[in-house]
C-alpha cells in the first residue's frame, strides 16, 4: 500500500464524496482520481521515466496534490520547494536532486526560465495557468489531456523513494531527507488514527504544503481517511482563517504557535462560530504554556501538540492534552515509533535526565539523497539522531529542553543561520558576522545578525536588508541587526553562538 493506491481505493468506495475545497472550486475523490491518473499518464508520455525527480513549487491549492500523487504513481520522485525561495535558493536543490522537470506557477516561471541558462540544463517547465502565448513553457492543462482517466496497475515498493524534502542544514547546504513509500503512508495512517480521523472529518490546509508537516497532517492524514481537505492558498490573517472555519464547518486544523497567536488575540473572535472544531494540532516550534491557557480559555478546548522532523515522515510524538494534562509536553511516541533519550556516548539515560531524542521506526526516512555520510552519522547505532534534547518524566511523557541544532525556528519555518551569514558575508563593508535566532512574541524566534563592518566602514539597517534581497528568501533576512567591535570565538576560531544569546539577555 502508498499513497496513490490508497486514494484510489477511497475513490472506488465514496466516489462522490467531496475530497477538496479550494475557493469556488470542489473536487470529489472520483474527480480527484481522475485527474491524478491524467497527469501520471500525461508526464510519461513527456518522457518522465520512473526515479526521476520532479519539483514543485507552488503555494497551496488543488495542483500541488494532483502533481504529488501523480508523480508517486508514476514511481517518480516528488520533490517539494518554498515557492519563496530566490533563484540562489532554487539553484541549489537544482544542482543536488538534478530534477527533469519543475512544476510551478505563471508568477515563477520565469525564474526557472533563467536557472536554465544560467546552469546550462534543459529542464522541463510545467506550468499552471499558462497562457497558450507563452512559449518554451508547457502547460500543466495540455500534459492533463495527453493522460487517460484510467492507469495501468503498478507494483510498488515500500521501500522505494516517494519524495525528497530538503531540510536546513546546520553547516553546509540544505540536505535532502529521502522518504519512502512506506514512510509516508504508515505515517500518515498512524497519525490518522491517533487522531481518530473519519471520512465526517474537514480538515483546513493553511500551513505551506511544501512542508514535511502539512503534508503528512493535513494533505495526507485526509486522503488516507477519506475527509474533505479544505485549501487555504496560504495564511491571509486571522479573520478569513476564521472566516473559512465557520463556513465550511473545519473539525481539524493544524498550524504552527504563530498561526495560533494571532487567532486568539483577534479582536473579532468572538463573531465567528468555531464550534465545528473537534482538533487543533501545533508543531514545528515551540508552543508556549501561556499561548496554551489563553487558547482553551477562549476557545473551551485545548490545542494538541506534537512533535517531529523531516526526517521522520514527520511525526514522533503527540500529546493530547486533554487527556495528560501535561501542557509544555511533546507526548508520547505514536503507535509503531521508539524513542529513547540517550547521551552522548548513544548509552540510554536514566528517566528525568536530559539527554539527546533518538528515533527508530516505519517512519524514519531511507537517508540523505547523495550523502552517505552524513546519513550514517545521523543514523549510526539503528538510530536516527534528532539533535534535540529532552527528558521523560515519570509517566512516560517527553519535554524538550533544547536543540542541539543551531537552526533558528521562525515562525514554524527552519533557518539555518549560516545559509544568511553567507550571503552578509558577500557585503564589501562587512568584515564580520554571526546570526541568531532571538525570542519573539508573534514569530516565536526572529533572525538577528551581528555585524562588525571593516575598518572605517559605517553600516545601518536598511543598507543591509536592501542587500538581503534577492539573494535570501524574505523571510530569512534578518530583522534585528547590532553593529559590534568584536564576535567571540574559540581559540580555534569557532563561533560561540551561545555567548552572543547569553550577551543579549543581559541586555
């Protein structure tokens, strides 16, 4: 079983049940079916062969699921991107996973356009919603038309690479994790369940799809259970968030601290029925205890919180604080996963002792696509290595204390600082620099860059930001920056990012 073969099997028992929503649009899962098996059909006759990568980068809507499970079908390998990303940024996971072709949005094709002269490949350019005038681009509708409504059984491999999400690296580029067919479907089918889905259930896609977490919790968790996935192009503040709840009696929403702060603090709430919602899970950062409390006040239930990496399909742990009472917990390991605390010589830890969280299980991915090494170091003993540190209590709950990572956490999105002092570094005037990532009450964390400009140099800013852009996703570029005589290092010339984060809470 995978992904595409279990939407098929949804398709054959409720065809007519309404599987997505987006804007005016509405798609049954015999509807959805179809149109995947087109594109499967259509991307073969373009050539695309089994094990090929194919990238997306596309914002939320009905698209990006029909390409994900076409590709799968077609045994290719989906390769999800932020369309935010810069030509630099895009470059990069180009260059790694040499993807055939890219299916994109009319507002970034040209993008791709120019990422094919300047590295001198041939990639194919898919597009949706183009406009029949352009040329050296395909039209996502015309390869629709060359597929047939039907595809031809095929036998899959539980073992074989379904899609490569890159995650943020703490030295280096950005790796890709592979994830395999039984590591997304056993995943999503566990979590489905935890959650006591059922096929009633209308879950809101807000969150970025591109992201490891809102595929498997919302995009896939629906499929797998037969409910009606809600699209949300992305995040438009709170009052159409709300708004979008009420109408289309959402009962599943799942969404980073963020997305929750800025619900509970608007000022309308309370003019908006809510009472569909049955779950509210968080993740990709860490959820205040406060944020918690002043949630289930207002909205008389509380928010479940879990935890996960790319890596790991993505989901570990999950508290369901109703039951444990135990707010400020990740929870407790999912059906089928194995974590234990250990030190840093891989020896478990004794219960309440603080320790590194390793993983092992259906879930935890094949390895980095291309790197051997790293995958080994990151998988050695059987276990995958998170880099997280945590302690079990008593009841078998598990707590972070705090990353090992230097990955800066924004909003629910991975920064890795040093992909931004890389770029700062490219500045004439800048001698210096070191990123960190610093508390913020909206964001969660929030970039800060200190800087030390060359001798006789004068920096402010907004010179810096204007620098930023192009060359850095937005919301990468820092937003505080302090302008310092000197950055502390080791005697062997390593950064101590812990002693810039200790001198700012001085401050």
């Amino acid at each position: 079983m995978n992904l595409p073969v279990r939407l098929a099997e949804i398709a054959r028992v409720s065809p007519g049940h309404e599987a997505i929503v987006f804007k005016n649009r509405r798609m049954t899962y015999a509807q959805l079916e179809t149109r995947v098996n087109q594109l499967a059909g259509g991307l073969e006759k373009l050539g695309i062969k089994s094990g090929d990568r194919i990238l997306l980068a596309m914002s939320n809507c009905p698209e990006f699921v029909i390409a994900y499970y076409a590709i799968i079908k077609m045994k290719g390998i989906v390769v999800p991107t932020s369309p935010q990303h810069t030509i630099n940024e895009f470059a990069v996971v180009i260059k790694d996973c040499q993807p055939t072709a890219i299916i994109t949005t009319t507002a970034l094709k040209e993008k791709f356009a120019v990422l094919n002269e300047k590295l001198g490949i041939s990639l194919k350019i898919i597009v949706n919603d183009l406009n029949e005038q352009d040329e050296g681009f395909l039209s996502l509708d015309k390869i629709l038309e060359l597929g047939l409504t039907t595809y031809p059984d095929t036998k899959y491999s539980r073992e074989d690479v379904a899609v490569i999400l890159y995650t943020a690296a703490t030295a280096g580029k950005p790796k890709g994790a592979m994830l395999t067919n039984y590591n997304l479907y056993s995943n999503a089918l566990t979590f489905s369940q935890v959650c006591r889905m059922t096929p009633s259930d209308r879950a809101l896609l807000t969150a970025p799809v591109y992201h490891a977490a809102a595929q498997t919790c919302v995009m896939n968790n629906s499929i797998v259970t037969g409910a009606t996935m809600v699209i949300q192009e992305g995040w438009q503040g709170a009052a159409e968030t709300l708004r979008i709840i009420e109408n289309e009696k959402i009962s599943f929403f799942f969404g980073p601290p963020t997305i929750y702060n800025f619900i509970i603090n608007y000022s309308d709430l309370n003019k908006f029925d809510t009472s569909s919602l049955r779950l509210a899970l968080t993740g990709a950062a860490t959820m205040p205890i406060d944020l918690y409390e002043e949630f289930e006040a207002k909205m008389k239930f509380p928010i479940t919180e879990g935890y996960g990496l790319t890596e790991t399909s993505p989901v570990v742990t999950v508290n369901f604080i109703e039951s444990s009472h135990k707010p400020g917990s990740i929870g407790k390991p999912i059906p089928g996963v194995e974590v234990k605390v250990f030190d840093y010589e891989d020896r478990e830890v004794p219960q309440g002792q603080v320790g590194e969280i390793v993983v092992r299980g259906p879930n935890v991915m094949k390895g980095y696509y291309n790197r051997e090494e790293e995958t080994r170091w990151a998988m050695r003993n059987g276990w995958f290595h998170t880099g997280d540190l945590a302690y079990f209590d008593e009841d078998g709950y598990l707590y972070i204390v705090d990353r090992k990572k230097e990955l800066i956490i924004r909003g629910g999105i991975n920064i890795n600082p040093r992909e931004v002092e890389e770029v700062l570094y490219d500045h004439p005037d800048i001698f210096e620099v070191a990123v960190v990532g610093v508390p913020d009450a909206v964001m969660g964390e929030e970039v800060l860059a200190f800087i030390m400009p060359r001798e006789g140099k004068i920096l402010d800013d907004e010179q810096i930001k204007t620098f930023c852009e192009g060359k850095l996703a937005d919301y990468k570029i820092p937003r505080y920056y302090k302008f310092v005589e000197n950055i502390p290092k080791t005697s062997s010339g390593k950064l101590l990012r812990k002693e810039l984060l200790n001198w700012i809470s001085k401050q």
